[in-house]
C-alpha cells in the first residue's frame, strides 16, 4: 500500500505540488499527497522525512521554477459503516475476510461486506461503487465503526510557478 491523499473538502489545494516536487529531499516520485495518515515508522521511512521538511521545500526552490500540472487522484470520506448488531448492542458480524487489508479498492454494490459468525454473507446496499479505508482497525472496534467509505475523484493540479 502507498500513500494516498484523502480530503475533505472539495478542492486540493496548491501545496499539492510539494510532495511531488521534494527536489533535494527525496529522489523517488510520489503519486499522492499524505493528508490524513498514521504516524507510521515504515512509511515515515519510505518518505524520507519528507513530512518533517515538505514545509522547507518552497523556501529552497529557485526563483522562477515552474512546477507542472499534473491529475491527481483523491478520497474523499463519504461516512463510516458500522458493524451490524444484535438487538442488545453486541457485534453480531466480521469485516468479510476478502475484504481485510483491502483498502481503497473498489466495492461494488451487491459485493460481500460482512460475514455473520455463522457464516452468512451480508452484502454492500448501496447503489454506487465505493472505496474502502481503515478496514477492520482496531481503534475503531470500540465505536463499532467497521471502516471509511471514500469516493474517489479526480483533480487536475494547475502548475505553479515560484515568484
């Protein structure tokens, strides 16, 4: 799994550059921009301290660099799915296991979503296709919330140049 921008507001901003253009930061492309991300030390790793030093970047560019435009593609958080429940408050289903570490793949309407501890499938409801995140995380067993539902757009990132 990379890193992937996830928003919640309708437009990207500007700065949404500064991650592809870490010039003397980091030698590899990214293809998205950490927003909402876990303080995670294998991806802090693959970064390359870029989070501790993005706000650096500008600073350090020349005068007159033109960044190129570029497509960008987003989440946006649409809502939570809870787990369902018994009538007396109990989770009474699991995320469905071909679900688990799948996040923001596709989920189509009539896929599996959950498995009853009896083994019964329950199905996705809705009526378009949806994007998975925080599948099964535990911090959020606790308020019964079974993972994030995105919507994926996509931005095209005007290029920027540097006054």
């Amino acid at each position: 799994m990379g890193t992937y921008f996830i928003v919640d507001s309708g437009e990207p901003a500007a700065h949404a550059h500064v991650p592809l253009h870490p010039n003397a930061l980091y030698t590899e492309p990214l293809s998205y921009l950490p927003v909402h991300i876990a303080r995670r030390g294998d991806l802090l790793h693959q970064l390359g301290g870029q989070s501790r030093h993005s706000a650096g970047v500008g600073a350090t560019a020349s005068k007159g660099t033109v960044f190129p435009a570029f497509e960008i593609e987003v989440y946006k958080i649409a809502g939570c799915m809870d787990y369902p429940c018994y009538p007396d408050g109990e989770i009474s289903a699991m995320v469905h296991p071909k679900l688990q570490d799948k996040d923001f793949l596709p989920l189509n309407p009539r896929d599996p979503i959950f498995q009853t501890f009896s083994g019964e499938e329950i199905l996705y409801g809705g009526n378009t296709t949806i994007y998975l995140a925080f599948i099964n995380e535990a911090a959020y067993y606790e308020k019964k919330v079974a993972f994030a539902k995105m919507e994926k757009h996509m931005f095209s990132i005007p290029s920027l140049q540097r006054e």
